[in-house]
C-alpha cells in the first residue's frame, strides 16, 4: 500500500549557522567561498522561471559575471505568473512608524505560519526585506506614495501593523516588470540566453550532481540538452493539481517533480493555501478562477445573513439582520485575520446554509461603507483596476452592490526542501521562491509571496550559490555522456507513450477529476477517511489514465494536448504524496485543517509529535515513499496556540 511510508533518516540543515538570529545571514555571508570575476565569466548557471524569483535570480547572476541560460514555457518572461499578484509586498521599512521592526514581521511570519516554519529562514527573509523596497523603488517600480511623497503601505491579513508596499491593485505586474527589465538588460549585453517557449522536461544528474536539464522547444517539438555547473528552479508552485485555482493554467509541477524524481526530497506537499477572497465557482465550464486581492480587506466588510436561507438582495438586509462573522469572532483582528482562519470561517457558514449567491457557496465583501465616508473616487484610486476586474467578471457593480467571494486555492507553502543555502539535496540543484518549501510554514501570510521570491533571487541565491561553485571544481560534461543520453531517452520515451496510448477520454477529463478529488478529500478540510479514499481514488485514476487517455497530434510541432498529458501525470503522482503526507500528520496546522484535531473549531497543533518539516523520497510510482525529518528548532519565537481574537 502507497500509504505503508517508511522512515527514513532525519535530515539536518548543515549549511544554517548556529548562534545569535540577528547575525546569522552576516556570518553566512562572510563564510561563503568566494569566486573571483574572472572564474565567473566561465561558469554556467541554467534558471528555469522567469517569475519573480527566477527574473531576478537570472538577471543579478548575469550582473555579477557568470554564464546564465533562462528558459520559460511563455512566449515572454514577462508573462510568468508573478504579473497576476495584485496585492503588495511587505517590508519592515515602518513607515507608519506604528511599531513594526525586523522583529516583529520575523514573529508574525512564523506564527502566520503556524509555527511549522525555520526560525533562521523567516528571520532573514525578514531582515531582506528592507533591501527589497529599495532595489526595487531604483528600478522605477512606481509603489503608491502618501501626500508628503513617501511610500504608502496598506494592511493585510494575520498583522496588526501597516507594512505592505504596494501599486495599486497590480503590483505583481509592476515588481515583474521591474525584474524583466533587469534580465532584459542582461539578455542585451549578452550575458543571458533566453529560451521562451522551452519546457523543462527531465534533470541531468552526473556524479550525483545537477549539470543540466532536458527541454522540448515547444513550438517545433524538438527536444534540446543544456548542461551548465548549476541548476536553478524558480518553476513557482503546484496549485493547478487541483485543477481549479488562481493559478495561471500554464502553471505545473513538473520542473520540481522531474527533480525529485531524480533525487531531491519534496517538503510538506499537503501545506496548501485557500485563499478567502477568490470569485465563486459558477460552473463546470470554468477552467480557472480569478482571485480578487487580499488588500480588499482592508476597507471591505465580510458578512452574511444572519437567518439560514435567506435570499434578499444585500441592501434590502438590514444592519441588524448581518453578521460580520469575522468581527464578531476574531474582534483584534476582524476582517484581517490570516487567510487560513478566514477561509474556515467563510466555509462554516457557507455549511451552515447561510451562504449568498445561486450556489449559496459565497460571502459579501461589502464596501459601502468605506464608499460613504471617503467617497467612491478615493476607493477607486486604490482599488479602481480590482473592481473592474471584477465587474467585467461577474456583471455586477461592487460600487453599489457587495462582492461575492468564497475561498479557493492559492499558493503551496511545501515544495523542494532546500537547507540555508537554498540547495536541495541534489548538490548544484538550487530552488527559489514558491518552487521550494522554506519560508511560510503551513500557511502564507498575504503579501510574503513577492517578498520571499525577490529576496530569495535578488540577495539569497547570489550569495549562497558561488560558494557551491567555488568548492566543486566541476569538469565539463559532454552531450553524450551516459547520463545526459538516459535523460533524453527518459523524456522521449515518455512522449512516446504518451501519443501511443490513442485512447477515449481527453487530458482534461482527467484533470479535472483529479481536481474534485483532491478538492474534495484534500482540500479547507480532510479526515482519515477521506484521504485514504482519496489515496484509492487516485491509484485507480493514474492507472486508468496510462490507459485511457487521448493525446491527439504529434511530438515534432506545437502540441498542447502533448504538453498538458505530461503535466497532469505529474500532477496524478503529485496529488498521491499530497495526500499521503496530509494522512500521516494528525494534527491540524495552518493550512492543513484535520476534522480530527480542532478545538472549537479551531486549528489543534500537535507540537510534541509533529514539529517537524516532512520530507519526502521518491522510491517509485505508486511504490511507498520515505519519510526523513527534519526538526524545527525554536529559540526565540515560542509555539503557542494561535489566536487572532
């Protein structure tokens, strides 16, 4: 049985050095190994991901001398899903001079993540953060400012302090822009060859190391080998295996399970996040769903009917007769608690029957009073592009009737386990930004995502990858060395199978039942029951679709049925573990919510048992996995139950 896992031994991260958090990046720094310019010139690092992590990555590495080779699936890097985050990126700038520090984003990350995350991780990424806004303001990212010309910052949910930075309602778009003219101007002095339209489809392991990676150029089908000393993924996260989420549809596993079929462990898979404040699902005809920003909490009021069944139109509800769920039972923190608390809410009442909207499965996001007293231009100047979104989307003017929303998924807290350094435990193989699991714990904080993707590729990874480079002394390897030949047959006899298999149900058929499994069984809430049913579900429908699916076309042109085939496989092998790691931890925490361990419905962590980061060897499909350990320390933020009240 898939769920008779093994244990296997702890791992330990070797390269975080001990001591006081506040120095520890410093001496890291210092200690690193250093490559001198003209070694650099000579030395070749492949990117995979032209998103935030991956932009930025590849442009300050080009920037500082070496090789770089960058490669996206889009016909543009400026098309990665980063440009889809709306809301802001925090920094500990205080600003508002209202009493945030380094110290305290440092503690609400980790008690936003319900402290399932690495002390000396969250604690530089906070100390980065300050350096962020200013890389970032220099490269003309026009941040909203105040009357007096600083820079403005807005709340988001899980904090108690104004600390995020923000353009509007798109400053995903504006910080990627920021990024892509960055890479752009490496790519113009010759210092990045960018591969737009290539498709990581297989690692190249030699000697135990990452050397290169196999691609399908995917408008002529060809499949190409690219060896470099290093390998950076920066392929972002793995939503779609639910196959309804905020995530672009491009978005897929199958960079990072590629990698950890090779070798590399996968970390906390199950830590998924449902995102509160998405537009609710309208059909079966629906291949995606839109996400409206988190900031909208900030002036918006959530509520429903107080009375099950009652369908009034909103503004024919009476005060009295609304229930501002969330203010009356989180009252320090209201409509800003933590996405996860927010979510749950917004699901029991849906549960309870007193859900909006013709499915019932929705709350009001209402803004009529923030609309009464600053008036309706001041609400558009911050949020203009948001409603417009949203009113293109639904039909429905949000100036004079409230939003609906209802949760749905988001963002993936687990992804490759990577030590300090950012390396995985396939040497040379480095992962930033949300492709790794390093810095939220169970559960993101609203605006962190940006933070830890700029930070990770701006002044993380440049830092900690030469000292790789600089002790390896790595030979050349040659196109046909017998590990690069067996990572090309690997991916042209899975394309092979793939067309062969000619059968009657299309790729999609089987993403989106794999979807309703995963969202059904593991989903804002899972039981025992429902995970080891959801574990049969799935042996049976990656056996069924190894036999039934239909993959029309051919491998040597453009072929989206081919591309979608090898992703929704991963994605089948993928959703096995995300539900095998969501059985096997019996406690609830942040985004990973057991019906089995709550306390007035609230999430119950199991400290004594499961302090812990699970992460996961690949044995074989279907075969059981290994389970290694690694322990969360804490020294100076101590794990407490979580309350927002």
């Amino acid at each position: 049985m898939y769920s008779d896992f093994t244990i296997g031994e702890p791992i330990v991260d070797t390269a975080a050095p001990d001591g006081p958090i506040e120095t520890r990046w410093e001496r890291r720094r210092f200690g690193v190994k250093l490559v001198n310019p003209a070694n650099k010139r000579k030395m070749k690092i492949i990117v995979v991901g032209t998103g935030l992590a991956g932009g930025s990555a590849a442009a300050t590495l080009a920037e500082a001398g070496y090789q770089v080779s960058s490669f996206c699936y889009q016909d543009s890097p400026r098309r990665a899903h980063s440009i889809a985050a709306q809301g802001g990126i925090n920094a500990a700038k205080n600003y508002r001079n209202d009493g945030d520090s380094v110290q305290r984003l440092f503690y609400d990350t980790v008690k936003g993540g319900d402290f399932r995350a690495r002390e000396s991780n969250v604690h530089r990424l906070a100390e980065v953060s300050v350096q962020i806004i200013d890389q970032c303001v220099a490269q003309g990212v026009p941040f909203a400012r105040e009357y007096g010309g600083l820079l403005d910052n807005r709340s988001f949910g899980g904090v108690q302090v104004s600390r995020t930075f923000y353009a509007k309602g798109q400053t995903g778009q504006q910080l990627l822009l920021g990024a892509y003219q960055a890479l752009e101007r490496q790519i113009d002095a010759g210092r990045v060859e960018m591969h737009t339209r290539h498709e990581m489809l297989e690692l190249v392991v030699v000697d135990g190391r990452a050397r290169g990676i196999i691609v399908r150029d995917m408008v002529t089908g060809e499949i190409e080998t690219h060896l470099a000393d290093a390998v950076v993924l920066a392929s972002g996260g793995y939503g779609n295996v639910f196959y309804l989420s905020t995530n672009a549809k491009g978005c897929n596993v199958t960079a990072t399970w590629r990698a950890h079929r090779k070798g590399a462990l996968f970390a906390n898979p199950c830590f998924t996040q449902i995102h509160p404040t998405c537009i609710p699902v309208s059909g079966d005809h629906q291949s995606k769903l839109t996400l409206m920003s988190e900031s909208l909490r900030n002036d918006g009021r959530i509520w429903v009917p107080k009375e099950m069944g009652d369908t009034r139109p909103p503004k024919d509800i009476p005060e009295d007769e609304r229930d501002y769920f969330l203010e009356r039972q989180y009252p320090a923190f209201g409509n800003l608690v933590p996405r996860d608390i927010a979510s749950r809410a917004a699901k029991t009442v849906c549960d309870a029957k007193r859900g909006v909207g013709p499915s019932g499965l929705g709350v009001y996001l209402d803004f009529s009073e923030i609309i009464e007293r600053t008036g309706q231009a001041a609400v558009a100047a911050k949020y203009g592009n948001l409603f417009d979104i949203y009113e293109r989307i639904t039909g429905e003017n949000p100036y004079e009737v409230p939003m609906r929303i209802y949760p749905a998924v988001h963002y993936t807290m687990g992804g490759l386990w990577v030590d300090y350094d950012l390396q995985s435990t396939i040497p040379g193989m480095f992962v930033v930004g949300e492709a790794n699991f390093s810095d939220h714990g169970a559960n993101r904080l609203g605006a962190s995502a940006l933070m830890q993707g700029l930070a990770d590729g701006y002044f993380v990874l440049p830092n900690t990858i030469g000292d790789y480079l600089a002790k390896s002394h790595l030979e050349p390897v040659a196109d046909d060395a017998p590990e690069v030949v067996e990572a090309r047959t690997q991916v042209t006899d899975r394309i092979e199978k793939l067309l062969s298999i000619d059968g009657v149900r299309t790729v999609d058929s089987f993403h989106r039942e794999l979807g309703h499994i995963m969202w059904d069984y593991c989903g804002m809430e899972r039981t025992d029951e429902g995970l080891r049913k959801a574990l049969d579900l799935i042996k049976d429908l990656r056996r069924e679709f190894w036999q039934s699916v239909k993959v029309p076309g051919s491998a040597a042109t453009l072929n989206q049925s081919l591309e979608k085939a090898g992703r929704v496989a991963d994605f089948l092998e993928l959703g096995e573990l995300m539900c095998l790691d969501a059985l096997h931890r019996t406690e609830s925490c942040g985004g990973h919510f057991r019906a089995e361990s709550q306390v007035d419905g609230e999430a119950e962590r199991d400290d004594e048992n499961f302090s812990y980061a699970a992460a996961w060897e690949f044995t074989g499909v279907g075969e059981p996995p290994v389970l290694h350990k690694e322990d969360l320390v804490f020294d100076y933020v101590t794990p407490s139950q979580r309350s927002y009240k």
